[in-house]
C-alpha cells in the first residue's frame, strides 16, 4: 500500500459500525499513517457529546493496526481479499489524553512505528500515536501491538 493511491481502510479492518473507528486514511507508507474518524452521535463510544476515552484508544488502534497489517496483504490488492487479519493491543505503554474531542469534530491520527518483530506466525510492533482536532492535541500514546493471519 502506498500514499498515492486510493485505499478504503473499511475493506482492510475486521471492525464495521459502530465499532468502525477510522473514516479515510489519507496517507499510508511502510512505518506512517494518517487517518481521520468524523465522530459522529451513532458512535457507541460517545457520551453525552464528546468521544469517550474508549473511543480514543479504540481509534488509536484501528490506526495504528494499518501500519504492520499492510504487509500482510498483496500490493495490488485494493479490496483487502488477500488477507485476513486479527490485532491485539498486547501493552498500553503510554496514554495521555488531553480533552475529548466532541462529536460532529474530525479526529485525525498519527501513527509512526517505533520497533516490529516478526515470527512466522505473527507480528509483534510498537507504534506510538498523536491524536487532533484541527491543531489541537486531543491524545498522545504508545502501544504494543500484535497481528496475526487467522
């Protein structure tokens, strides 16, 4: 996968609505990602009018799996059939989370791997994540993740 073309992350995610936490991802390379969730009232992980803390970490994930689940998947498969996936979040290294964003507000998260190891059976990475609403730092965390095919 590549930042110069159009993936839709929806068909590389195992999740769907409600539990579907990324909207696009407009940028994706071997150790980045960019993607954007639109926050939204039918969102199970909102309270009152904001994106719970839940939500945040949920999102994180979802954005922090396209990094190492890309390389699961043939690089001309647009339609995410290659491949099925399961992630775990193993370790929450470092969470901060600085205000919840509110709903109808657009959460747009950074993702960048800082380590991966690879087995035969699975992939064990650390990616560190900032989350924002316009430019404001909505949460700033560190996870360790493992993916592996099913």
């Amino acid at each position: 996968m590549g930042n110069e073309r159009q993936i839709d992350i929806k068909k590389f995610l195992p999740h769907r609505p409600p539990m579907l936490m990324v909207s696009s991802m407009p940028h994706i390379d071997n150790d980045s990602v960019i993607t954007e969730f639109n926050i939204s009232k039918e969102c199970l992980f909102t309270d009152e009018l904001v994106l719970n803390e839940s939500g945040l970490i949920e999102n994180v994930a979802q954005t922090c799996s396209a990094i190492v689940g890309q390389s699961y998947f043939e690089y001309d498969d647009l339609e995410g059939t290659s491949n099925k996936l399961i992630g775990y979040i193993s370790a929450i290294k470092k969470v901060q989370i600085y205000q919840l964003p509110k709903i109808g507000q657009t959460l747009i998260s950074k993702a960048k791997l800082i380590s991966r190891y690879d087995t035969d059976e699975l992939s064990i990475c650390t990616i560190s994540c900032s989350s924002f609403t316009n430019d404001d730092l909505i949460v700033d965390c560190t996870l360790n993740c493992l993916i592996h095919e099913v």
